[in-house]
C-alpha cells in the first residue's frame, strides 16, 4: 500500500510524498532533522511584518515550497536532458532545495547584513558537518549525497543545467518567493503564470542552459514585472527599511555595549554574546540562534541601563519606528549628499543625540534583470528559436519591455531617523536638511 505524507501549502495546495520511495523517505527524514524544522523560527521576509501583518511566514514554508517545484521542473526537464541524469543527482538537487537557506540567522538578510557573512557560507557548512543530524541522514542514504548537495548550492553540479533551476535568473527559489511574499503580505504585485512558464521550459540541446520557448516571452515579461514591482513595493518599502535600520542599530549597540562589559540577560558564553563581540560560534552554536532568541534579548535590553539600547529595543519590539525620507545622491563621492549627511549629524550632535544610532542610511537597489556573463550558468534568460532549437537569444534581444528593465536600474537612498529623541522634535529639522 503507498503511504502518502501530505503538506498543505497556501501556495501549491498539497504537497505530496511517498512514504514507500526510498528517496521520499529520505526526504521526509531530511524535513524532520533539527537543522529544516529550525526554519520555522526564522521569518522568510525579516522585518516586513512591521509594514505587512500577514507577513509572518517562514523560511520552512518557503523551502517546502522550493522543494515541490523543483520536484515538477525535474519531472518535466529531466526526459529533456541530452544525457541521462542519474537517480541520486536527481535526489541531490531536491535536498538542495529543501536545504538552501539553511544558514539564514534570526530575521534572515538583516542579521546577514550585520554579521557580514553570507547565508550560503553557513548552509554548506552545516550540510557538511558531521556534527549535524541533516549530515548524517544524508550520509545514512548515500557518503556522496552531502557533497554533492554542497556542489549543486555552488552552482557546481552537473549536468550544468540542474544548477540553473536552484540558482538562475528563473529558478524555483525566485518562483516561490515571490508568489508566496505575495500571498502572504497581500499584494498582488507577485503574480504571474507560473503554470505557463513551467510548461514551457526546455533544456538546450547542448544540455548546458534551460530555456524557454518561443512561445514563454510574454510569460517571462510578466515574471520580471512581478519581480520589479515585489522589490519596489514590497522588499523595499520604507517600513520595511526603516525597522531594518533599527534593528542594525540595535545590533550595534548592543555589540558596543558588550564589548565594554557584558549585555544584561545574555552570558558571555552564549552564540549572540560571541556574534556580537565578533567571535564566530561554532555550528551548534550557530544553528541555536533563530529569531525568537534575538526578540528575547531585545526584550532584556529594553528595561536594561544602557539609555540607548533600552530605547532602540523598546522603540522596535512596540514599532515605534524611525521615519523614512528618500534622498538624492548618495553614490561614492556624491558632494551634496555628504555636505547634508555632516549638516544633519552636526545638527544631532548640536541637540545631544547620538547620530551613531538615530541617524540611519539605507540603499535599496534592483535590476530586475540583470544578464551576466556567459561564464555564469542561468545568469541570462535565454529564448528559443522556433524553427532552430539550436538558435539561443537573450531575452531582452526580443523583448523591448525586458531591454527596458535591463537599462533601468534603480537605486533609493533613504535617511532613517525617530520622530523625537530624548524630548527633542527632530523630523522637521532633518527633513529640511536632507529635502533642501
């Protein structure tokens, strides 16, 4: 009798596996090992809750959902391949999926930010580590299967178009995250036809590339207005930016704090004490660390005696945030821009507040498509010809709507900064300095 086990998902409704396929069973295993379920604590979309209440959803949920897609491109674009690809390569590319963003820590691309390490650096140490269960399960069914898992999150695997669906342009990390961010903040910017793109994708005939057919132009145009409008409206929203700004500066701090002489609530023995005093933990250590730890501490400091962290950590955890004003400039060596960022730190300096931590930059930047060199697999989306299957074209060589993203990039400087501090009005001073 096939046993299925089931995941009903707000994005693909249900996700099946069969508990009777040697390969399922190793994946159903691979979901419950400590180092996937810790995915659950850590928010796919980091500080976007403060601007969107539904976005509360995981890294887990994402990486599920990774996982089902990869599993349907495979089952279209695996009889494509020009060589036959082998079971356990088929196998290794949905564990990468599964276990991709393993190394993301507490609110996902800020603590990234702040910490100045890759996510990718952690997902394959911890894949690699025989200290981790996730190791030893994937040991357990193959001595290969880490290592090759490991190869495929590079971008080193073969056949080199598996590489492209796990990390491209239009791969099955970048199809999820934006239907489910979209889904789950209550936008409608993420939508487009995932059904038709996956129709038509094609593996090239060298098997190097998956591209699309001719007939996927206007399918690929609305993907990458989608990817546009999620970046514009959503990843970048300025309450987005701003909670992330304070929650750097809370970081920094907090780090300046406990290099003095230790945090309140947090020992000197504890993962976030060492990440803050510019030790790196160990992997136990590493993987302890989820975004319930980081709000724990945050709700220590908030009643601490630092006047600065208690008033940065009380002001995030209650969203009483920093307001938000786009600026002109800002590049290296933009003059105006650092004549107004001097003017407005001498101003807090003049009112007695530190502009280390209440005054806050940010740059948000996008191409929503950016074609690389050739060198890179996935890094241009390539189109079909309809007579020769041979023939590859750039998308944005048949397309004016994609030619006009690729020359569109677009940057937004934002300064971040509290309505008031310390009983001091500070937002119409700041905006005429940074507005003039």
């Amino acid at each position: 009798m096939i046993r299925e086990k089931l995941f009903r998902d707000p994005i693909h409704d249900l996700i099946a596996f069969n508990a009777a396929d040697p390969a399922d069973r190793l994946i159903l295993r691979a979901i419950d090992t400590p180092e996937v379920q810790r995915l659950r604590r850590i928010k796919q979309l980091g500080m976007a809750h403060m601007a969107y209440q539904g976005a509360e959803h995981s890294r887990f949920s994402h990486s599920i959902g990774v996982l089902h897609l990869l599993r349907r491109m495979l089952d279209r674009l695996a009889k494509q391949s020009p060589k036959p690809v082998d079971e356990l390569t088929l196998l290794a590319l949905q564990v990468a999926g599964l276990v991709h963003d393993l190394g993301h820590g507490p609110f996902s691309h800020v603590i990234e930010k702040f910490f100045e390490e890759h996510h990718e650096v952690w997902s394959r140490r911890i894949l690699l580590s025989p200290e981790t269960e996730i190791n030893r399960v994937l040991r357990a069914y193959s001595q290969e299967l880490p290592r090759r898992v490991a190869e495929l999150l590079s971008g080193e695997g073969e056949p080199r178009w598996l590489t492209a669906l796990i990390d491209s342009q239009m791969d099955a990390d970048r199809f999820d995250y934006l239907m489910r961010d979209s889904h789950m903040t209550g936008v409608k910017y993420g939508v487009f036809d995932l059904e038709r793109l996956l129709l038509l994708l094609r593996v090239s005939e060298d098997g190097s590339k998956v591209v699309v057919d001719s007939k996927g132009i206007l399918p690929v145009e609305k993907y990458l207005q989608s990817r546009y409008q999620m970046y514009r409206q959503v990843y970048f929203h300025k309450t987005v930016t701003a909670a992330e700004a304070m929650l750097m500066a809370v970081l920094d701090r907090a780090s300046e704090v406990a290099r003095k002489g230790g945090l309140p609530g947090l020992r000197e023995d504890t993962p976030l004490f060492q990440l803050l005093t510019g030790k790196q933990p160990d992997i136990p250590g590493f993987l302890a660390l989820d975004d319930a730890v980081l709000l724990s501490a945050m709700n220590e400091w908030s009643r601490c005696a630092d006047p600065t962290l208690k008033d940065l950590s009380f002001s995030l955890l209650n969203r009483r945030l920093f307001k938000s004003i786009e600026i002109e400039g800002g590049e290296e060596q933009d003059m105006i821009f650092d004549t107004k960022v001097t003017q407005a730190r001498d101003y807090m300096d003049s009112q007695g507040i530190d502009y280390r931590y209440y005054l806050r930059f940010s740059r948000s930047a996008d191409t929503p498509y950016k074609p690389y060199s050739s060198s890179r697999s996935g890094s241009t989306i390539w189109i079909q010809d309809t007579l020769d299957p041979g023939i590859l074209r750039d998308v944005k060589d048949v397309s004016p709507t994609v030619r006009a993203f690729v020359e569109s990039p677009y940057v937004i400087h934002r300064a971040h900064f509290p309505e008031a501090a310390q009983g001091i009005a500070l937002r119409k001073d700041l905006t005429r300095i940074f507005t003039s």
